[in-house]
C-alpha cells in the first residue's frame, strides 16, 4: 500500500507540471489508462478508461459472487454435514467435499488417514499411532454428511467457487494489460529513442512483459 501510495502520489505531481513530458504522459496512461491519450487529444484514450472501469466492476462482482458462494457452502455445511460453527482452512473444506465423514467409519477421511499410516509404517503400531494422532480431525472438527447427494451438491457449489476465483485472476490480468498496452501506446507515440523495446519472457514459470526503455 505504501509503495502503491508513493506511486500515486509521484504521478499526481508529475501530471501538475506545466510541460506534457514523456515521463508525465506514460504515468498518466500506466495509472489511468487512457488517460495519457485523451491528453493527446486522442479519442480513443477513452475506450481504454471505459474499460478500465468495466475490467474493475467485474472484479468487484466477481468477487462479491464469490463470497456469496463462499456463505453459501458454509450454511450449506452447517446444516447437512453438521459441522461445528467457526472457521476453517481452504483444505478442511477441500476434505469436507472429498470424504462423508471424518470418522473412521467407511468412507472417512480419519479412515483413510488410518490406512495411510499403515501404508506409510507397516508393523510399527507407535509410529502408525503418532501419525494418526498427528493428522487426524479431533471432534472440533468433526463432519458426518446426511446423504452422498448432499456432499455432491456441497461440491458443486464449491466448483463454483473456485471458477469465480480463476475468473478473477483472469480478470486481474486483464487489469494489467490495460494499463501497460495505454503506458506503451504512449510510448509508441512519443517514442524517439531507439533502443526502445518490448518483449515477453517466462521467470519462474510465469509469463513477465519486460520493457527496456529510457526516457
């Protein structure tokens, strides 16, 4: 947040100059896209900040569905799993939609944890009891699902959940390659120098735009 008010902070000033700079120009459409543009009097500086403010008003939807979804299993939980009210990890729930139970009646995730153990230290009964003590869900955690169909619904409205959230990170990059394509369009206008350049590459298995640009 400092950094991202530091930023803003640094772009307002620069935008208060009385010379248009290049510097002024590509903060301008880096922070608002479209922004720098429509200073250049080019009209379509304003579709990008339209759709800025769509790209953001989905986010704020997508993220409100997602809670919604989110309250939803929880209550859904509550009432067919009987699980105790409070809060829990991404992984309990993940296990909560996997197993019917958390006993280590057929079908449970305790169950499977017993036979893991086995697996994991045949013959060794104090190392198999250490590790089940040690991954098994105590009685605060307890879930006993009515019905498999009611598990396969609770699934599904977490299916759900995660869409909204891949559909979010979709978003965000959709977000981020606004604001660069405007801060490089101004770029592309003004651009005198040479050694200029735009490029992708991959770093740590994540696609990076690299800029080498010097004003």
């Amino acid at each position: 947040m400092k950094k991202l008010a530091t930023f803003i902070l640094l772009t307002v000033v620069l935008t208060n100059l009385s010379a248009e700079s290049k510097g002024r120009l590509f903060l301008k459409s880096l922070l608002i896209p479209g922004w720098g543009q429509i200073s250049m009097d080019r009209n379509y500086g304003y579709a990008m900040t339209t759709a800025e403010v769509g790209i953001i008003s989905s986010m704020f939807y997508l993220n409100n569905e997602e809670q919604l979804k989110k309250t939803e299993a929880y209550e859904y939980a509550l009432k067919y799993a009987h699980i105790q009210p409070g809060t829990y990890s991404a992984e309990y729930y993940a296990h909560l939609s996997k197993y019917s139970s958390s006993g280590f009646d057929a079908g449970g995730y305790n169950a499977m944890i017993r036979q893991d153990a086995m697996a994991e230290y045949p013959g060794d009964p104090e190392a198999q009891t250490a590790y089940i003590n040690q991954h098994i869900y105590t009685d605060d955690y307890a879930w006993n699902w009515d019905d498999t169909s009611n598990r396969r619904k609770y699934g599904s409205i977490r299916a759900d959940i995660n869409n909204y959230q891949d559909y979010a990170k979709m978003v965000t990059g959709v977000l981020i390659l606004n604001h660069l394509v405007s801060a490089v369009d101004i770029l592309r206008m003004r651009a005198d120098n040479p050694r200029t350049q735009l490029s992708f590459g991959v770093m740590n298995q994540h696609p990076i735009l690299i800029l080498d640009y010097h004003f």
